[in-house]
C-alpha cells in the first residue's frame, strides 16, 4: 500500500521535528540547514525543536521525546510530530513528511529498506512520524530506557497493541546506500550500551507503568539556535530518575556491573 495514500498536503498542519540530543554539535552542525531545507523544499511548515538533555543523567531519547511533546502542545503550534536523529539526514525528495490523514497510523521514514545500517522488520528507529493525538494514544515512550538502544523496540509493542498500522515509503528510486546520509562516528561518539544489574531482564519486558502520561523532567532554558539561516528551538531539558525503579539511570562508579561495555 503506497505511503502517499495516507499523507495529506501540509498547508494547513505544523510539523513538529523532534530531535533528542546530547553533545552531538558537529552532526547538528549538519543537520539543521539540511533537514530546514528539506522541508522547505516540501513546502512544509515546522519547527525544529533540539531537544537537549542538560542533566548528569545516563541518555534516555524517550523521556526527552515524552518531554518535547508536552512542551510542543503547550505551545499549540503543532499537530503531527517526527522523533528524528540527529545523524540521520533525508537525501530522497520523495520521502513522506507531510501530515497523516488517520490516528491510526503512523509512518516510519526511516524504513529498514532504506535505512543505511538497520534492517530488521520490527525497526521503528530513526524518524517516525505521527500525529500528536496519535502519540497520546499510545501513552508516548516507556522512561525505563537509560543508555542506548530498544526504546524504539518497545513502542513497536504498542503501537501494535492499539492495533496502529506502520506504514513505509516503498517504490523509491534510491536504496539504503543513497536514501539518507548516516553521520555517526562510532569512534567519535560510542553508544552507552551498558547494561547494569537487571536493566536487560527489566527492559525485555513491556512497561506498562510509564511513558507520557508520568515524564518527569524539568525545563532549564529555551533558546533559538541559527545556523547558516536555519533555525531551531532548543530546550535544555533535566530529566529525573525514579531510583527505585530504574537504578541503571546512572552509571556506577564503583564496583561490578553486569552486562556489556558501551558499544557503537
């Protein structure tokens, strides 16, 4: 079934495009004059919010996206959204960005067809798009996931079980050597793969205690951020951490951990 299908001319929508970060500058650097020209050339109206995690916390993408969308509503500007990295940059023109015509859909841009290093079937990562309304649904992301990775895995379960419908870009002229342009520097920037005491056992499983509804977070500072005549919102965002619950919300400093190193 064509992506098309179930998009609908931006003129009278705003694109909110989410994106989580820490310490990533030289990939932003990159990214904002590209994904603002981008849009532009799609005629379509966004914001760009930089949504930067300013706490000594272990990284947590989507409590950051939990915590944008309650800032983006606020706001009343907005009415689909797209969580995107930061080092994911669109170079096919007819990848789909304009505003779904259902609440129960959402589309995954970043498809594992095209996605230049993630393939597997059940990969929602990268850049998914989705009304507003239609996070809420689902009760956004789980807060459990500190570190990296599998965040996106368990919003899969649930869009899944409110019975959301992916949808894909298909019949694309380019492949996953030349759709996006990937900018991570595994040796640069090491991903936090580490996992501490029972953080795998824990995060296998799906939460159904947290996600939008109980973000905890604190707003530190609003900005606008230029770069070569594009601009972002920027929100320096402090998360909190339920200890109790998620001890692996920051790195030991002593002692054994079980599980693997950081990885890329």
């Amino acid at each position: 079934m064509k992506t098309k299908s179930f998009m609908n001319s931006s003129d009278s929508h705003h694109l909110a495009v989410i994106v989580p970060f820490r310490k990533a500058f030289d990939e932003l650097q990159a990214f904002l004059p590209h994904m603002d020209k981008y849009l532009r050339n799609k005629n379509i109206d966004h914001t760009i919010y930089i949504i930067n995690q300013a706490d000594n916390l272990r990284f947590n993408r989507a409590s950051l996206i939990n915590a944008a969308w309650h800032e983006i509503r606020k706001e009343g500007k907005a009415d689909y959204l797209v969580m995107h990295d930061v080092d994911l940059l669109p170079l096919n023109k007819d990848l789909p960005y304009g505003y779904p015509r259902k609440d129960d859909v959402v589309v995954h841009v970043a498809s594992p067809q095209y996605h230049p290093r993630y393939h597997y079937k059940k990969f929602i990562g990268g850049i998914l798009l989705m009304k507003l309304k239609t996070y809420e649904l689902v009760d956004g992301m789980s807060n459990r996931f500190w570190g990296w990775g599998q965040e996106d895995d368990e919003l899969f379960v649930r869009l899944r079980e409110k019975n959301i419908q992916i949808l894909r870009p298909n019949n694309l002229t380019t492949t996953d050597q030349n759709t996006f342009l990937h900018l991570h520097d595994k040796i640069k920037r090491p991903r936090d793969g580490l996992k501490i005491g029972e953080q795998k056992i824990e995060t296998r499983r799906r939460d159904r205690i947290t996600g939008l509804h109980d973000v905890s977070y604190e707003v530190e500072e609003r900005r606008i951020l230029n770069i070569d005549k594009a601009q972002a919102t920027v929100i320096n965002v402090k998360l909190h951490c339920d200890i109790k619950g998620t001890p692996w919300c920051m790195i030991p400093t002593k002692g054994p951990s079980k599980g693997k190193a950081p990885r890329a």
